[in-house]
C-alpha cells in the first residue's frame, strides 16, 4: 500500500510537469484553402476569414475555426469548415487537418477541397 501511494504521488508529479503549451492553439482569423475544380483541371487558393461565408463558383464555403498547434511541437492546422454546393446542399460539415490532407478533405464529383493554411 505504502509503494502504491508513492507512485500514485510520483503520477501525480509527473503530470504537473508537463508543460501547458503542449495542449494549447493558437487561433487564426483566416483559412486558406485550396479548390481543385475537376472539370476545368485547375487549383485555385481561396481565403475565407473565420465566422464568414465565401462563394467560388457552384460552392459556397464557410469556416467557424481555424488553428494551428503550438509551432515549438509539430506544427499543424486545423479548421472546421462546411461547404454547401447550389446554395442548397450540404456536401461537407467538419473538421481539416493540413497534415493529413487525405484524412477529411472534401472529395465531390465536381471539386476537391483541402486546407493548406491558417492566417
């Protein structure tokens, strides 16, 4: 019982050490996302600043976040986005992570979207 306390103590020590930035973001107030217009065979980069909706071509994208990880660990960027195409339908609704591009990015008939950054 005395070896389990001390442990548990030990445990207890070890997670007040590790440092608060390895948990923290930092928010962005712009996306940049990349569009792949398949019929046309061209790549085109779009800004959309965050909380605001931005219209290209058949596509209506909006974005309610955009941040990157603390850049002193693995830098990445996260952003959730949903995408309406017609202005009618919803083709996508969730979370882009610019690491792992083939993860959750959009993948339609027409387009492709992915995110590239965060500004």
């Amino acid at each position: 019982m005395k070896c389990f306390k001390r442990i548990l103590i030990a445990v207890f020590v070890c997670m007040l050490a590790v440092p608060q930035s390895a948990y923290s973001y930092i928010d962005h107030s712009v996306a940049v996302l990349r569009v792949l217009n398949k019929a046309a065979g061209k790549a085109q980069t779009v800004r959309v600043p965050v909380g605001y909706e931005v219209d290209f071509e058949k596509l209506t994208i909006s974005v309610r976040s955009c941040k990157q990880t603390d850049p002193f660990n693995a830098e990445n960027y996260f952003a959730f986005v949903e995408i309406t195409e017609n202005a009618k339908d919803q083709i996508f609704g969730g979370w882009m992570n610019r690491n792992e591009p083939g993860d959750n990015p959009l993948q339609n008939p027409d387009y492709d979207v992915w995110l590239v950054n965060c500004e």
